[in-house]
C-alpha cells in the first residue's frame, strides 16, 4: 500500500512538473492614439475630401526570465500588422503626458522586463479601427510557439502635433 502511495505521489509530481507552460510572455498592454490630419485636403476641383484618422499603436509586454521572447506575428482583429520591438530598460513606463494621462503607469513585477513593440500597417493594408478587443501575440521560445491573447486596448491622449 505504501509503495502504491509512493508511486502515485511520485507520478503526479512529475506530471506536473512537465506540464509547467515554458512561455515567457506574463502581461501585455496594448495602446493607440487617433489624430486627425491639421488641414482639409481637397481634389482638383476644390470638393472636400474626407480626412483620415493616423492610429498610432503600440504594446508593451512584460516578460520573465532573461530571455526576451522572439515575436512572429501580431494580429489585430485577424488583420496581421508589421512590427519593430525595442527592448525597455526601465520597471516603470509611462504611457503618452504625464499631465494629460496620470493613471497611464505601468510597471513590471520583481525579476521581469518590458519589451516596447511598435506597430504599422502592412505593406498595401490599413491599420485596423480604434479600440480593438481581439489581439493576439504570437511569439516563439525554444520550439515551442506560444500565443498570448490580449483583450483590449486603452486610448491614451497626446498634445496636438502637426
């Protein structure tokens, strides 16, 4: 009987052990600003052409280990959009004015980094609308791939630029 007991406990240990997930992703963040073209474009013969909103997304993602996470692909709304990712140094990151957006802090737990992923459209497509709530980080460690499923995305407020 109490080698029974051992084994089993002995088992579900191990079971657990290797059921342990090996991706590194932990949090992400996704944020976008809209803003609007400064002046009114118009044809050739003077009618107004509707203006464009310029999205500018970004993620930053909070990860373990001292391996950073080698990103594939990221999708928004299933619309695959070009990236550069650009480690972080900093455990705190603020996100757009501080004066404009003070609860736009974030920071990253004892022992894990951030990694900034800038975003643009790609080659020959648009950027997707505003306040997206299906995106997904596909990213691969080792050989195993991983996807992380972020729920939505938080609009944050610039000064104007022109």
């Amino acid at each position: 009987m109490k080698a029974l007991f051992i084994s089993l406990l002995v088992l579900t240990i191990s079971l657990i052990g290797f059921a342990q997930s090996t991706c590194n992703i932990k949090k992400a963040y996704a944020f976008y600003h809209v803003s609007m073209p400064g002046v009114q474009m118009a044809d050739e013969n003077g009618n107004p052409i509707p203006p464009k909103a310029n999205i500018t997304r970004f993620i930053y993602v909070e990860y373990s280990g001292t391996k950073k996470p080698d990103i594939k692909t990221i999708l928004y709304n299933n619309t695959q959009l070009s990236f550069s990712v650009v480690s972080v140094k900093a455990k705190m990151v603020s996100v757009g004015d501080k004066k404009l957006n003070p609860e736009n802090n974030i920071s990253a737990r004892k022992g894990n980094s951030f990694l900034k992923i800038d975003l643009q459209p790609a080659e020959g497509k648009t950027m997707p609308d505003a306040d997206c709530k299906n995106i997904v980080i596909t990213s691969k460690l080792g050989n195993k791939v991983c996807k992380f499923y972020v729920v939505s995305e938080k609009e944050f407020v610039s000064p104007p630029s022109y």
